[in-house]
C-alpha cells in the first residue's frame, strides 16, 4: 500500500475500498447486518470518483484519445471550480466532464468549462478542446465524447 502524504489516499483499489468500507463496518458485517451497512454507506460517490480517476488513466494511457500531445493530465480544482480532467499540452488544453449517468447534455458541461478556460487561457494562445464522457448522451458536440459503449470499445481495443 502505498499512502500519499497529503492525507494517506490508499492506491490500490482493493485496500482502499476494504478500509473505507468493510473495515469501518466490520463488527455490523461480522453479525451479518449489511442491509444497514449498505444503508450507510454512498456506493455511487465513491464509484463516481473511481471512475474519474479510471478516465484519467486512460487518457493518459492514450485508450482514451486526444486531439494533441500532452504532458499533463490532472483534475482542476481552484476556488471552488472543478473540472474531472484536464490535460496540457505545449500548444493546447483539454477539459472534460465526466458524468456516470444517462442522456446527458452535454451543452451545459461544455458552457461551464469554456468560462473556467477562458481564465487560464486568457491570450488565446492554446487550442482549446472539450469532453464529455457519460453512460449515454442526449446529443453532445463535445470535441472529445465516449458513452459507455464507445469507452468499452476503446478499452478491449487495446487489450
């Protein structure tokens, strides 16, 4: 296990759904009460932020293909603003929503990002390119759009 030192996030997967779940509740699951443990617990959160994790890897992976080099890919958070993904390159920025839900419009998402990227791009000088990646879509103009299927197809491409 590994732990990072800005608050002990385990890496493997496994570890840290036993600690944050089974080990938290192991005196209820001992005595087979798991109804009330599944009452307690948000499943759906943290599979939420699994997957924007798992989107990452992917991109960065390059099964999850973009429009430019990159060297960077992360999550934006600042001042409140947040953004799933977001990669850099020497000559463009990407952002991306993911939202693990279904007919998804994707207009919004792509509103709302285009006024957190006119401030870190504020001369204009990188390209700009948008993502939505969600279980289906409504209809979606985003530059970059996976549903689940076309996610599942790019992942057992490179298998």
């Amino acid at each position: 296990m590994e732990r990072r030192e800005d608050g002990g996030k385990i890496k493997d997967n496994f570890f840290d759904f036993w600690f944050k779940f089974v080990y938290e509740n192991i005196s209820d699951l001992e005595i087979d009460r798991v109804e009330e443990v599944m009452e307690r617990i948000n499943l759906w959160q943290y599979f939420s932020l699994k997957s924007e994790k798992l989107i990452r890897e992917l991109i960065k992976e390059k099964l999850i293909p973009l429009p430019f080099k990159f060297e960077y890919v992360g999550k934006y958070l600042h001042k409140g603003e947040e953004v799933d993904v977001i990669a850099e390159g020497k000559e463009a920025l990407f952002m991306a929503e993911i939202k693990w839900s279904n007919n998804v419009e994707c207009r919004p998402l792509i509103n709302k990002m285009r006024k957190i990227m006119s401030k870190l791009n504020e001369e204009g000088k990188k390209n700009e390119y948008y993502g939505v990646i969600a279980k289906s879509f409504k209809e979606c103009d985003a530059d970059v759009a996976f549903d689940i299927n076309k996610l599942s197809q790019a992942v057992m491409k490179h298998s």
